[in-house]
C-alpha cells in the first residue's frame, strides 16, 4: 500500500497567522499575491517570530480633510444637488497597503486545512444510495430515517464497535410527549426559535433553527416510540425541570431558557447512557437492510468529473483505503474541537478570551477544548465548501445564558486576590470558561449563606443545571408504536 503524500506534504502551505481567512469562499477562487508566495516558498514564521513593525497610522485616509480648495457647504437642496454634480456617491479610498506579510496577518490556505490528500491501491468496498460518515446523534439519526425512506445506506464509523462512545448525554428538544406527558407546559417554538437566533446574534441558519424548534420533540418520541425499548426509556430517560423551578421566571439577565432537556444516566452511579442507548438507532438501522462500518475513517470525499460527491474514501483498521460510492453523502464527523491548531484559528471567541486573560493568543495549548478532529470540515472544504466567516463562539465563554448550579450559582464567584470574576448572572452551567482561564493552583470560591437551596430554586433551566423541581425525573414508558 502506498499512498501519494506524506504527513509533511498534507501539512505544507503557508504559516498559519494569528487572524483566520475572512471568507474561506475565497480558498477555491483565489491565489496569493506575488509577496505571499514568496513568504510562503521562504517559509514564512509566524508573527511573534518575525516581529515586523507597521506604521498602522498611515492608513488614515485623508478624503475630504481640506483636501478640496474652495469647498463650501450648500445650504439648500437645490445648492446640493448642483454641487453633487453626477450624483455618483463619493466615499473613502482607504490608505494605501502597507505590505504586511502573510506572516504576520493570514493565509490564503490555513495551514490545518493543508491540501487535499491523494491515494494510490484503493480497494472498492462497496456502494449504496445514501453514505453516512459519522455514527453519533446526527449521523445515527440520519441514516437511520433514509433507512427508513428507502434508501440504501451505509452508516460509516471511525472508532470500531467495541470501543465505541459518544460525547452526547443531554438531549434538548421541545414539545416532545415524553414531557408533555410528565405534567410539562407546552412551549412556544416560535419564542425559541427567536430566543436562538438572538444568542447567535443573527449568525446561524434560521431554517435549520426553526425546524429544531418546531420538530425536536418529534425527533425524540420518534426514537423513543420506535427504536428505543421502553425499559430503557424508563429506567434511564432523565426529565429535568420538567415542572419548572419554583422561584425561575424563565428569564433571567435577559437570557431566556426553555424546559426540554432530557439526560440519559443510570441514577445510582451517575454514568452516561447515552452510548449505550444510542446502539438501538444502529440495531433499527440494520434491521431494515442498513448496513454498519465500523473502524473506518474517513479520509477524503470522492468526486466526479464535475465536481459532484459521488463517496468517500476511508481508512480501515488494517490501514488499508476503502472507497464507498454513494448517490448521496452526508458528513456528520463532528466539530473541531479537538483539533488545536484549528481551535485556535477559528474560535475567535476563545481566542480572544484567553488574551483577555493574559494568555498567549498564538500560543493553540492555551485555548482548551473537546471533540472531534476536524477531519470532515477538511474533507467538506477540500470538496470545494466553504467556511461561514465568524465570529465563532465556544462553550462555557458567557455565550449561554442564565445561572448554573451549585459550582457556579446566583451568588459572587471569586477568583485570585479575591478580585470578582464575573457578572454571576449571565452564565448557565458552571463557571467552566472561567475556571479553563485561571492560573495554575488557584481556586474559584463560590461565596453563599444557609439559604443556598431556596437561590437554586432562581436558576435557569440548562445543561449540568441541578433540577430542584421535578422530584422522581423518571419518564413513564409507552408502548412503541
């Protein structure tokens, strides 16, 4: 087996910046400048290597700064629109480029994306209507729903099915039976859908908000009436604040939270099930003629001759490559959390955090993270997608809205030298952004009196939220239907 690239060659391109590319659109359209592509044959180092010095002050544009001899104001409109002339709108050129090096500002090609692998002995595995890549919620639920449409599918796994586990334990959904039925109030999706897209500050895809808001609590009953045995449910479905908090308006700081998470755990050791549940989508999957790959990770998409996916190429656990065609492919192999390199370019949030706090922003082992490798947002821009320009928000960062439970309450949280860490109200589980930016050996102490399960009683509804209101949370099991 050999194949045409080494791990230097899938790494090469130009130094990564401290800023990520605008628009990753471009990546397909554009090539570097003359300049950039001799700093990038040079190899380039990065900023904080190179230690270029610009004088951002000659950029100033000086338009219209005494600049027109003889200017005077009109002072009627008639007077304006014969001193407009042409009526052509006049606006600032700008100052002129002050030849700052990829180096020290971005790339075209982000050094993590790097170019797109080339394989050699491919073996043709096998084929279908619809490929998966990827077994976790939304992998697992897709291919089990095309399954169910009548497609051919192929549901593609990188861990193999012994080791298999799945970062998910807290499902949030809304209007679903298994609440309603347990004495929660119906929620508005419209409300939710708003309250989404405000958080998001505009920047998500309101459709795919909308459908969630309008259609997750069907999603869950769907898997829980047809796939999940109602044992399972019983025993291990989780309905938190399903009748509300006592003392919680639903709003807080001007954040609203909803009821609709459900966690699946075992009560007596607190263990995550959702792995082990997650296996009955895969059963159902198989049971109507779909197939499972498990141990294969995927490398790179396949392509037609005009540039329409046509499968995906994949690595097995003997280290030989596999390719699946497939009428259709869906990528779902997660986010780039655990990928530094990419983190740190595109996490501006994080990023710009961790500065705040004294960290170095160049430095990837100072912004903390989990989950997936990056792998398919690579494979997904090789194939000529694009990227949304950011800002990109992380977890636990102050994106999320109201007060958490007892490690992070609606009391004041200090950190070093007794200074306040935050406005308390505005975080939803935990201070786990605030404890990633501490220095090293020191505590965050959560200051409180003997009336600490009455302000529990205040908080918001969310992740990792302690639920004060719901008593026995077990959901009561239904025949499937």
């Amino acid at each position: 087996m050999t194949e045409d690239m080494s791990r230097r060659n899938f790494l090469k391109g130009a130094a990564a910046g401290t800023m990520g590319v605008a628009a990753l659109g471009a990546l397909a359209a554009c090539s570097p400048a003359a300049p950039a592509a001799d700093a990038a044959a040079a190899g380039a180092a990065p900023m904080a290597e190179t230690g270029e010095s610009y004088d951002v002050m000659a950029q100033m544009s000086a338009l219209n700064r005494n600049m027109t001899e003889g200017a005077v104001a009109a002072t009627s409109p008639e007077d304006f629109i014969v001193k407009a002339g042409d009526g052509a709108l006049k606006f600032a050129p700008g100052g002129d480029p002050l030849g700052i090096t990829p180096a020290d500002f971005m790339t075209n090609v982000p050094a993590w994306l790097g170019e797109a692998p080339v394989f050699e002995n491919v073996t043709a595995a096998d084929s279908c209507d619809v490929l998966v890549i990827g077994a976790g919620n939304a992998g697992s639920v897709a291919a089990l729903r095309a399954q169910e449409m009548g497609a051919s599918v192929i549901l593609a796994e990188s861990q193999t099915y012994d080791e298999y586990e799945e970062y998910a334990c807290d499902m949030a959904c809304y209007n679903s039976k298994l609440f309603l039925e347990n004495g929660s109030d119906p929620v508005d999706p419209i409300e939710v859908m708003n309250e989404y897209i405000r958080l998001a500050l505009g920047h998500c895809n309101n459709k795919i908000v909308r459908d969630y808001a309008f259609r997750s609590g069907e999603m869950l009953d769907w898997m829980v009436d047809n796939y999940i045995p109602a044992d399972i449910t019983a025993k291990h479905a989780k309905n938190h604040n399903v009748k509300g908090n006592a003392n919680f308006s639903g709003e807080c700081a001007g954040k609203k939270s909803f009821r609709g998470m459900t966690q699946w755990r075992d009560e007596a050791s607190n263990v995550n099930m959702w792995p082990y549940v997650i296996r009955e989508l895969h059963k159902g999957l198989e049971g109507k003629g779909g197939k499972m790959a498990w141990g294969y990770q995927a490398v790179s998409l396949v392509q037609g001759a005009d540039g329409t996916v046509t499968g995906a190429i994949f690595k097995d656990i003997d280290g030989n490559y596999q390719q699946i065609d497939a009428r259709a492919v869906i990528v779902c192999a997660g986010g780039y959390g655990g990928n530094p390199d990419m983190r740190l370019d595109l996490s501006d949030s994080m990023r710009n955090l961790a500065w705040a706090y004294g960290a170095d922003r160049t430095d990837a082992t100072a912004i903390g993270g989990m989950g997936r490798d990056g792998s398919g947002i690579r494979m997904i821009m090789w194939a000529g997608g694009t990227m949304e320009a950011g800002p990109r928000a992380g977890m636990s960062i102050g994106k999320n809205g109201a007060p958490g439970f007892a490690f992070g309450g609606v009391w004041p949280l200090f950190g070093p030298e007794g200074k306040r860490l935050c406005n308390e109200s505005m975080y939803k589980f935990g201070t786990n952004g605030h404890l990633d930016t501490l220095p090293d050996d020191q505590l965050l102490v959560n200051v409180t009196d003997a009336n600490w399960e009455e302000y529990l009683s205040y908080q918001g509804y969310g992740h990792e939220t302690m639920d004060r209101s719901a008593g026995e949370q077990g959901c009561a099991a239904r025949p499937a239907q």
